[in-house]
C-alpha cells in the first residue's frame, strides 16, 4: 500500500519521453521501448558487426541487440548510464539481450566476461564503469567469472565521442595491457556502444597475445555509419 500511495505521489517516470510508467514497467514506457532500434543481429551468422570487427580482430562471434541512434530511447538510456549514474540501466539492457539470443549461441559458450575497462583517474571521477551491471548479468547467467581486472587501460586517452575514425585508432593504439598469467580459452569482451571496434580490437588483441585463445564481442549498441 505504501508502495501505491509512493507511485502516486512521486511517479516514475518514462526515461525517454517522461510519461508515468505502468505498474511493472521499467526506464521506458511500452510505447519507447517499442522505438528502441533492434539489430536483429542474433538471426545472422555473419552480421554486419561481426564482419566489421573481423577486419582489425580475429573474433569468434560478435552482436549488440540494438542500434545506437540519435534522438531515440536507445540514446537517452545509454546517456543516463554512462553520465547520470544510472547503472542499473546496464543489467536491464543485458536482461532485454538475454530475451533476444539463443542460449546456444556460440559468444556464450566463453569460460569468462572482461569489460573494456576505464582508466583509473575516468573511473575515480565517474565513479564506476558503466559496463559493470551489463557484464556482471551475463557473468552471473553464464556461471562464468566476471574478469575486471586482467585488462588494464594505460593510457588516459581522451574522450572519443568526437573523434573521427582516424583519430580514434590512434588514441587508442597500444592503450591496453593484460594483468594475469591465467590461460582462458574463450573470452567475452563487453562493451557500452560500438562505433568504428577501435577500442575493441585494441583490448581483444592484447587479450589474444597468450590470455585467451578466442574472443567474442557484446556491446549494448552499436553505432553503425555514424562518423565520417
């Protein structure tokens, strides 16, 4: 009851377009959540993600359930993840994955789950990496450790949001280094957006230098043909 009386003093609200949420309803309304741009990756063997990334990075599997757009529910809520503290958006993305790929697909057949880490001063500022809830769901799911710290960013590269594509290889070259003697032999590397897979390739290189033997790729979006 004091849950009731709360909802109607203090709605929720839809993230996106502000309207109050219906009872079971979470960050987006039903009419947002229909706007959200899928990929529909998980029905295609070779998407165009996978073959995106394979250019730079010899990977085994590689999606992202929905497409990065501007000025859709898709931006407002990775927006809110990354710079409004709203971590809790990352596990609902991974839930909304979840319901999407087959539990046989091969990028979950990995023995753990590393996300592209931050730089530790970005980290201290921001106060987490917005990664976290997404990989820490699929490492629960999958019974798989959550592998946060066997990659390291040495770099404090600048932010890439405005960078173009030549600009961000660049930053980000060299940028990683692997922290373990452990031996894995399929590794699942997530991330937030992808964009050009210049900071991917970057970490799953690193990684295959002697840490893994394979590497997948999971992203919450992707940002395809947004940058010239």
């Amino acid at each position: 009851m004091l849950n009731d009386l709360f909802a109607v003093w203090f709605p929720r609200c839809c993230w996106n377009c502000n309207q109050p949420l219906a009872k079971g309803q979470e960050w987006l309304c039903l009419g947002c959540c229909g706007q959200l741009p899928k990929t529909y990756f998980e029905h295609q063997e070779n998407n165009p993600l996978q073959i995106m990334l394979r250019q730079h990075l010899p990977l085994e599997s590689a999606y992202a359930p929905y497409y990065f757009l501007q000025n859709t529910p898709i931006q407002a809520l990775l927006h809110a993840l990354k710079y409004q503290g709203k971590i809790k958006i990352g596990e609902w993305l991974a839930v909304q994955c979840e319901s999407f790929i087959s539990k046989e697909h091969k990028m979950l057949q990995c023995d753990g789950i590393v996300p592209v880490p931050l730089h530790q001063k970005r980290e201290r500022k921001r106060g987490y990496n917005q990664v976290t809830p997404f990989g820490r769901f699929w490492a629960n799911r999958l019974g798989v450790p959550y592998l946060d710290n066997i990659l390291q960013r040495n770099i404090a590269t600048q932010t890439l949001v405005r960078m173009s594509r030549d600009a961000r290889w660049t930053e980000v070259k060299n940028a990683f280094s692997v922290q373990t003697k452990n031996k894995f032999k399929h590794l699942l590397l997530v991330d937030d957006v992808i964009t050009t897979g210049a900071t991917l390739t970057a970490c799953g290189n690193a990684l295959l230098h002697g840490t893994t033997e394979k590497i997948s790729v999971l992203g919450m979006a992707y940002a395809q043909n947004i940058l010239p």
